[in-house]
C-alpha cells in the first residue's frame, strides 16, 4: 500500500514557473491508502467520504508528473479510469512527493481557494485581483509586499515571480525536516539551487555533519544538518532561506549538479526503454527542463550511473547469475541453462535454452540451424553466441544463447557441446555458419552425423577483399543459388576459366559446403548466416547491458515473439503461411503461359520455359529442383497440380504449414513472476560463488574511430605538394636548390 496525500484547490497556469496547484486552505489535504489494484470508483469514494462531500459531487483528479515532462509547457495528467489509477501508484511509488490533486468542477465549490505554500509545486495569488495578498502569505513566512491604496500596486506577473522564487525557496526545505540519507540531503540542495539560480560552498562535511552558506559571503542564506544518532538519517537544524546576495554580484549563474543528482533526475527515462537518451539528449534536457548547462563528460557519469541504478551494477550482476538462472528453469519447465566459471570463481562461459523453443524446433520447424557470435558492449566486454532457426513463416525462431570471453576452441566447443544436450545429432540436421576455424574444426567433432554448410556472403566477401575478385562475384553468387547440378558446373567452367586463383579457392573452400545443388542434406533456402545476424541486430541495445538484464531481455523478447506470432497465426485461416502463401502466388503467375503434356498419372512434361522440365507429383520432384530442395512447388509444377484437380498445398511439405506455424509458438516464454527479494533457491545453488571476469586492457593503443571518415580519406587522396624551404618554390628542395638569394 502506498500513503498519498490528497489536497483541494485548483490548477493555474504561472508565466515563470509553469502548471502549478493552489491549494484551497478551508478544505485542507487528506492522506489516503491506494494500492496497485485499486479502482478509480474506490478512490472516487474514499476520498469523497474524507472530505466529507457529497457522493454525487463531480471531482477531478490530476497531477503533474515532473520527472517525466517539461513543466513549462505542459499540463496535468486526469486520472480517469482504473488503468490511468494503475499508471499513477507505479509513477508516485519512485517519487519523494506522493501528491493527488482534487479539483472540484463545481465553480461555485471553488471559490475559497487561498495561496498555499505547502503544497508540493507551490502556489500563486488568485487572478482576480490583489486585495488576497496582505501582511504575510502565512506564519513563518516571509513578506511579499504589502498592498494598499496608498502604494503603487505592483503587477501580477512581479507578485509571482517574488513568491515563487523567495516562498518556494523557504518552502522547498524546513527546519527539522528529516533525509532519509546524506546522499538525498545533497541532491536536494543541489536541484534547489539549480532551479533557484545560485551557488553555495560547503563549509563542512562529515557523517554527522554538513553544512553550507551561498557562495557570497554578505549573504544570510545558509543551512546546517546533522545526523541522528544510530541511523543514517540527517535533519535541518538551521535553514536561513531568504537571499540577501545581488544578482548582479554573482560569479555564475547556477550551482552545477553532480553526475548523481542528474542520474536520479533522469533514472525514469531508462526503464523498460532499450537504449534512453543519449549524453547529448542528457545535455538537451537539463538545458530545457532545468535551464543548467554542464558537460558532455557529466552527461556521461550521470547516464553511466541512471543505467545501472536501473539495469543493476555490472559486478552485481555475475553474482546473480546461479539464482537468475534457476528461477527461470522453475518459470519455464525444460529449459537448460549452464555456466562454468575458473577456480577462483570468476565467470567463464554461460548457456540457455528456453524448452520452449526446443520443443517448437521439434514439433514444427526445418532441421537447419544458424549459428554466430557477435560482440558485447558492456563494462566486462565478452562474446554473446546464438543459434537460431526459421520458422515455416521464415521468421526467426531462436533455440540458445551463450555468454562467453571471445570466439575460440574452447568456448566453441563449450558452446556447442550445452547445445548437443538440447538438440540431438542427427543426420537430417544441417548448421550454416561462416568460416570460423573454430567451428570448422569442432562442429564434426560435437555433431558427428550433421552436415555443415557456409555462408555465401562472408564467401564472396573473401573473393572482392582478397582475391580482388569484383569481375566474379556476380558469377559466383549464381552459382552458389544454383538448383541443377549441370547448370553449376557450366557457371565453376566459367568462373576458373576467367580467373583461375578464385575457382581454386572457391574448390579449397568446399563447394558441398557452399553450392545448394551439392550440399549433403537439405538446407532449404537458407544460405547465409543472415538468421543470426539479424538477432544479433535485435539484441544491439541489451547487447550494453549487464549480464542479467542482457538475458531478462531475450527473454523479454521471446515472449513478446512468442505472443505476436502466436495471435497472428492463429488469424491466418490459409493452408500454407504467409510467406509461402505469397511464393505460391509468384509461382503461379509464371506458369500461366506453360504447356503441359501428360506422361501418365504422375509424371508431366513442362514447356515454355527455358528448357522442358519433367515434373512427378507422387515423388514430388521436377527437373529444375526447386521442387526438390525447398519441398515446395515449382513454377512448373503449379500448372499441373491445377490440371488434375487438385490444390499446390496438398503437395507442400508440413513445416510449411499454417498448422505446424501455431504449434511452433503455442506454448509461452514465461518471466519469472516472483520478485528478487523473495526468490526461493535450493541451498546449493544460494552457495554457488560467481563473481566477475578478469577485465585486462587490450593491446594496443586505444581506438578512437573505427573507420576511415569520408573526409579523410579525400584528404589522403590529395597529393602534397612540397615547396623548397630556402626560396619557396615547388619541384625541388633545399638541397638541390640552385635559386639565386
């Protein structure tokens, strides 16, 4: 339950400050007990009965979300449903004030609203007129101005300026008034005098003592806390508030927050977002919002610290790791997970596979399975592995993450080794990589009966940057895609022909490895590592992130995966998926001006085409080969599946079927649904020690840009053009100069 204070009054709208809340001091404030799930009826009527109102009485309750907004320009947030209930408890339970503003939409229910310093955001004279302000805005406060018929009577936008600024001032922090910790105490003069324009020297500061005066020493502001004994707790025992200093006088026009104070200003804008601003944007923000300039290299400490307040500090996060790990497996039945970590304790490799996608990859999908590394970007650096399938809708289908140091034998092996125990060897299995020596060596070891195909992309990327084999690629490409044998050998005929070092590599590289027509298995349409790539991109953002929230965030996005295909294919009411649906339609536009000529049953005779195509529905073959490999129907097939009366999905293979699409993704990837602090873990697993990797220094001297900017290398293409130092003319130099002086 969450104790927020409900006050009466009414919004007006400042020229200096913004939105502001007047509060109504007959009616007074409330303090009322909301939790997650309580309904805007409830409220409506909890707070009606403290006040006292009538239960038919039309209310409004607003508030306004400082963190989130820029306070100038922007109005109150009206809470008017349950959700927007729901949205308000999340919001105040990380805030200092917990404040509800009750506005009565009745005018005449209004009309004694009086200014209010207490109030959390201040208050302003009514609009109305003057003759409200007199001797003193409250005990205790200092005097604005006194007005009269005599004096000269000073305009509003002045009045509010001088009780916004001086009130405020006194009000935002009192005598006796308790901080939670030292920390806060400092944050808070610190946004003070950000948002009040001055400076303050700290004369003393210890764990029982801090105190502070203005920056001018003439000045009277000046305020001292102390801490209470046995707590952490500090409390106000002298606050001068009042500013005597001239504005004229200063050195500066704002105290600069710490890097701390800004993170927690801006800690909200990096939950549940993937990246969140920007040093730069942090700059922009503090700029508009709190009208203070600092530097890129405090926009960096205070992002730094928001992000791992918010996604946990990077040590922290190995040692959660055992725990992590188990509460997942007890969220989602079947799931593997493993980790190996040196003598010392410190992290070394860690798995998972959800069971999940291991029963869906089973059940419904092709038998070929990518696999990649890619870098992450976090305080401890390290290689995240993936393996990944597609779908019958040729979507990604992910089957295992790792963590490891870097791409070598042993975390390869590691790697591939946790994978075997979720995905069992087999000989219709087929994995597609690039040419990594390490999986190049380990995969036959680890998977026996598998095939092993390679990724024409990185393969041609080797022809143009080595072998300057640009003339080819072109040529080598086709003949990678090729689905008849014959046509592939014509294409290799040429291509070594041309340039002879390109097709002995191409043949050392192992053309069962990267020609479709001679691959041992089926590796259907997959013929680049694009899968994992593409997941790697998915993950660029968690790819900074701890350790555990990196692995909180494939997880997120696996039920969020999981969710979306599981609804859309659940709407598809077509045989074959989408994906499919749509080749099938390319497919059959092609094979209108074909003829056809029936052998016997079975078997046709395709014309029309480049060259005749025999095409056999029982054995679900053609001349082509498409038909064979992709185990869906050819353009050429399509026109004679129609001549017997019958549908192409009748002869498609079951992985691309809108059936098998939903069995893929009906069951859901679970979060843990228990909160850290109450985890329950077996002993064993509570004992296991993970702490962080060792964390060394790269060889070399630092990179500041990875790559060579369009400037530069324009600028190394222009020759320089040397003068002799001795007469200043071009073509020769000092030395050979023959020049008279």
């Amino acid at each position: 339950m969450v104790q927020i204070y409900v006050v009466c009054g009414s919004w007006k709208r400042c020229q200096i400050n913004g939105w502001i809340f007047v509060a109504d001091e007959r009616k007074g404030g409330r303090v009322v007990g909301v939790e997650s799930n309580t309904k805007f009826d409830d409220l409506k009527a909890m707070v009606l009965e403290d006040f006292s109102f009538e239960s038919g009485i039309d209310v409004e309750f607003s508030y306004l979300p400082r963190g989130l907004i820029n306070d100038a320009i922007s109005p109150r947030v009206v809470i008017s449903n349950d959700r927007q209930v729901q949205n308000f408890v999340g919001y105040i339970r990380k805030q200092e004030s917990k404040q509800l503003c009750l506005t009565l939409k009745d005018p005449k229910e209004n009309s004694g609203v009086h200014i209010d310093g207490n109030g959390d955001h201040g208050g302003v004279p009514p609009t109305d007129g003057l003759s409200h302000v007199k001797d003193e805005i409250k005990k205790g406060k200092m005097i604005i101005k006194e007005i009269n018929d005599e004096e000269e009577v000073l305009s509003q936008k002045e009045i509010e300026y001088d009780y916004q600024f001086r009130g405020a001032l006194m009000e935002a922090v009192k005598i006796k008034q308790e901080f939670r910790s030292k920390s806060l105490l400092k944050s808070t003069f610190e946004i003070l005098a950000m948002k009040h324009n001055f400076d303050y020297i700290v004369l003393k500061s210890d764990t029982s003592f801090w105190t502070a005066r203005c920056v001018v020493k003439e000045c009277n502001w000046r305020v001292r806390a102390v801490s209470l004994k046995g707590t952490t707790m500090f409390v106000i025992t002298k606050y001068v508030g009042e500013h005597t200093c001239a504005p004229s006088g200063k050195a500066k026009i704002v105290r600069t927050a710490s890097a701390k104070t800004i993170g927690n200003l801006i800690m909200q804008k990096y939950e549940g977002v993937k990246e969140g601003p920007k040093p730069n944007d942090i700059i922009q923000l503090m700029r508009i919002e709190h009208r203070c300039k600092i530097s890129y290299d405090l926009a960096w400490e205070a992002r730094e610290f928001a992000v791992n307040y918010v996604r946990g500090i990077p040590e922290e996060s190995y040692a959660k790791i055992p725990r992590y790990l188990h509460m997942l497996k007890e969220a989602n039945p079947g799931t593997h997970t493993a980790f190996k970590t040196d003598p010392d304790g410190s992290f070394r490799y860690m798995f998972i596979s959800f069971g999940q996608s291991i029963r869906g990859f089973y059940k419904a999908m092709r038998r070929v399975i990518v696999i990649d590394g890619t870098f992450l970007k976090n305080k401890y650096k390290g290689t995240l592995l993936v393996a990944t399938a597609l779908d019958g809708n040729s979507n990604l289908y992910p089957l295992a993450f790792g963590v490891v140091d870097s791409e070598n034998d042993l975390s390869w092996e590691w790697f591939l080794r946790q994978l075997h125990v979720v995905i069992e060897d087999d000989y219709d299995l087929a994995f597609i990589s690039d040419r990594n020596l390490s999986i190049g060596r380990l995969l036959p070891i680890v998977y026996q009966r598998a095939t092993h195909g390679i990724c024409i992309h990185h393969l041609l990327n080797n022809v143009i940057s080595y072998l300057h084999g640009k003339g080819v690629a072109a040529l080598v490409a086709k003949a990678s895609k090729a689905y008849r044998i014959a046509d592939f050998q014509t294409m290799m005929t040429d291509i070594v022909k041309n340039r002879p070092d390109v097709g002995k590599y191409l043949v050392k590289a192992d053309v069962r490895k990267w020609a479709r027509c001679l691959f041992v298995g089926y590796r259907y349409d997959v013929r680049t590592t694009n899968p994992a790539e593409s997941l790697n991109s998915a993950l660029r953002s968690p790819r900074e992130f701890p350790v555990i929230p990196l692995l909180d965030s494939i997880r997120e996005m696996l039920t969020r995966w999981f969710f979306k295909r599981r609804t859309l294919s659940s709407k598809h009411t077509h045989p074959l998926t989408v994906a499919v649906e749509k080749k099938i339609t390319r497919r059959t536009e092609k094979g209108k001006a074909f003829t056809v000529q029936q052998v016997d049953a079975t078997r046709f005779v395709v014309g029309g085409d480049i060259y005749e195509c025999v095409v056999d529905l029982a054995k679900r073959t053609c001349t082509c080969a498409k038909f064979d490999l992709q185990k869906i129907p050819c353009r050429h097939a399509i026109p004679e599946i129609f001549a017997i009366g019958k549908q192409p999905h009748e002869f498609t293979d079951e992985l691309w079927k809108t059936e098998l699409w939903r069995v893929g993704y009906e069951e859901a990837v679970n979060p843990i649904g228990v909160p850290e602090d109450a985890w329950s873990v077996p002993q064993v697993v509570d004992e296991e020690i993970v702490s962080c990797p060792e964390s060394r220094r790269a060889a070399g001297r630092r990179r500041k840009r990875r790559f060579e900017s369009v400037e530069d290398k324009i600028r190394s293409q222009q020759r320089k053009t040397h003068k002799c130092s001795r007469c200043d003319n071009s073509g020769h130099n000092r030395a050979t100069c023959d020049m008279p002086i």
